[in-house]
C-alpha cells in the first residue's frame, strides 16, 4: 500500500491527478481508506516541513 501512494504521489507530482484518481478506484474501499491514511500521514509530515521520504530512508 505503501509503493501505491508513492505511485500516487509522483502521477500527481507529474501532474497527472486524474490518472492517479483512477488507480485508487480501481483499488478494494479498504484498501484504498488505508492508502489515503499514507497520504495524510504523508501531507502532515509535508507541512510541518519535514522529508517523510527521507525520514523513511533514515530509519
């Protein structure tokens, strides 16, 4: 679940929203509530001004 909202991130980092929407569709209703579980938790680290990537990587 993690590798799908990294997907996420880059289609919308690309700027290719609609085709990362459509990926998540596609996923199970729980599978997609824990993938955007990752993307808050990824959105708060982002704007509290920390690399959650590079904290990840650190660990």
């Amino acid at each position: 679940m993690i590798t799908l909202a990294c997907d996420v991130v880059r289609m919308g980092m690309r700027g290719e929203p609609e085709r990362a929407w459509a990926q998540l569709e596609q996923q199970h209703p729980a599978r997609r509530a824990a993938v955007f579980s990752i993307l808050i938790s990824f959105l708060n680290y982002h704007f509290a001004g920390l690399d959650p990537l590079a904290l990840a990587a650190a660990e």
